[in-house]
C-alpha cells in the first residue's frame, strides 16, 4: 500500500502579513510627499525587519540540518525515527524514490530506493547500542535480494558488528554500515556501496 505525503499545512499568517504589508505601503506613498524622511526611515526599518526574519528562517533550517549531521542524535530516537532518518540521509546523498518501507512483516525491508546511479537499494536499519551479531545480518542477506530484488544491501546500524557479522555481510555482499561508518556518512553525505 503506497504511503500519501504529508503535505505541510499553512498557518494563514502567510496572507495577513501580506495585507499588513500592503497598507503599510499604501500608507507610506500616502506620507511620503508631506513626510520623506520619516516615510524613508519606515521603508528602511521594513527592510530590515524582513532581513531579520529571512535570516532567522535560513539559520533555523541550518541548525536542524547540523544537528542531524551528529550520529550522537540516533541514540535518542525509536526505530521508526531512525528509518525516516536513514531515509532523509539517503535523500541529501542523491539516492532517488526513497520511501520508508517498515513495519510488521516488512521482511528485513526498511527503506527502499535508487541509488544514485539508478540500481536498487534495499535497506535493513538496526538502531541499538548493543553487539549486531552475524544472525541479523543472516536474516537480512536472505530476503534483500530474494525477496526484495535488492541491487544493493545495506544494513545501517547504530550498534557495533561482531567479527561474523562482518564476515557473513562480506560474504553476501551487503554494504554494513556501523556507526562510525554512519558519522563519515553523515559529514560527507557521501556513501560508497
């Protein structure tokens, strides 16, 4: 079942400011003859106000998107948190189509999408502080490209792979990423897979 976009809702503030904004123009043309520098000193003051505004709107974006760029935030979050994150992550690294696939009877399929050369990625994410231990990454490698048609397998976790995690990932051909791994990929938006 296709999932439907949220569609970012308008407060209604958008069309007030624009009317607030409009006679206070129509204002200012109205005193300009009898007070310009006064109506001047206005007009700048709304320059500057609208300046301020932009800025603040743009350092606001800055710092949500410097935040996500610090793996310590993914201990905070839930496993549905961490897919949608991983998903945004793949979004900002030029993967395409991606949708967040999880939930019960997912079989191992959290996200899915293109890689930005167009081959198709399936992705498990594990979000835990504990040892990933090779039967996740068995559990994984049996349904990516069986069942999911999987190009590429990614397995991306906050956890810490064991040496036969590494190895049965190595073996199937699944790109692993652990939590170093995903700090490099969260500086660089850069992912080699």
């Amino acid at each position: 079942m296709a999932r439907r976009r949220r569609r970012r809702r308008k407060t209604g503030n958008e069309g007030v400011l624009i009317v607030l904004c409009a006679v206070v123009l129509i204002v200012l043309a109205q005193q300009a003859r009898a007070h310009p520098v006064a109506a001047a000193l206005i007009l700048v003051g709304l320059a500057v106000v609208a300046a301020a505004g932009f800025w603040l709107r743009a350092a606001g974006g800055r710092r949500l998107a410097g935040h996500e760029r610090e793996v310590a935030i993914t201990d905070g979050m839930t496993g549905d948190q961490f897919e949608h994150f991983t998903a945004r992550l793949m979004r900002a690294s030029g993967f395409r189509e991606v949708r967040v696939v999880g939930g019960s009877g997912d079989l191992g399929a959290d996200v899915v999408g293109r890689t930005p050369d167009g081959r198709r990625v399936v992705v498990q994410c594990k979000r835990f502080a504990g040892n990933l231990g090779s039967p996740h990454v068995q559990r994984f490698a049996g349904t990516a490209r069986e069942i999911h048609g999987a190009e590429v397998a990614l397995l991306v976790t906050t956890g810490r792979p064991t040496a036969q995690a590494r190895d049965v990932a190595l073996r199937c051909r699944i790109t692993l990423v652990d939590r170093p791994a995903l700090a490099r990929w969260l500086s660089t938006q850069a992912l080699e897979c």
